[in-house]
C-alpha cells in the first residue's frame, strides 16, 4: 500500500483523511507540530550562507566535478555507491591547507 500524502482523499471514503476530525483541532496539532520540529528562520537562513561559502571553495567544486563527472545527477550507481566513489577520489588533486 502506497502512503497518501497528507492532501489527498481516501480511496475508500472519496473525503480527505482529517474529515472525521474537528478542523480547528487539526489545524492546532499541525501547527504544535510544526513549531517543534521546524527550525528557526534565522537558523536555515545561517546554514544556507555557510553551504554557499563553502561550496564555493576549490576544493569542494572539484569533489563535485568528481562527482558529476561519474554521474552523480543521473539515475546511476554513484548515487547507490556513493561512499564508494567519494574514495575514489584522489587527495593529490586537493589543496591541504594545515
């Protein structure tokens, strides 16, 4: 049996999965949900400045060149092997900084 995303109706009842239930309650527990598990604002805000800055760096673009270039964008076996073909990758072509 396949998940039904939380929009969806029920194969058996045709009515969407919260029908059965008060919608103020359900809208009450979505958000309860929501405040405890999504982060801050300012939190993704700050971890997407540090993914830019560093996936600019030399280094970090040429383990991606690595990557893409044994098809990591494409359905294929890097993305099944992908420990694997991150070893492969030749620490000479890195620039170690101590």
């Amino acid at each position: 049996m396949q998940p039904r995303a939380w929009n969806s109706t029920s194969p058996d009842t045709g009515q969407h999965p919260d029908a059965g239930f008060p919608p103020e309650g359900v809208r009450a527990a979505k958000r309860a949900v929501n405040d405890l598990t999504l982060p801050d604002p300012a939190q993704v805000r700050s971890d997407a400045a540090t993914f830019q800055r560093l996936i600019a760096l030399p280094d970090t673009r040429k383990r991606l060149d690595h990557l893409t270039d044994r098809g990591l964008q494409t359905p294929c076996e890097t993305k099944y092997d992908l420990g694997r073909v991150v070893a492969e990758f030749p620490l000479t072509d890195l620039c170690l900084h101590s």
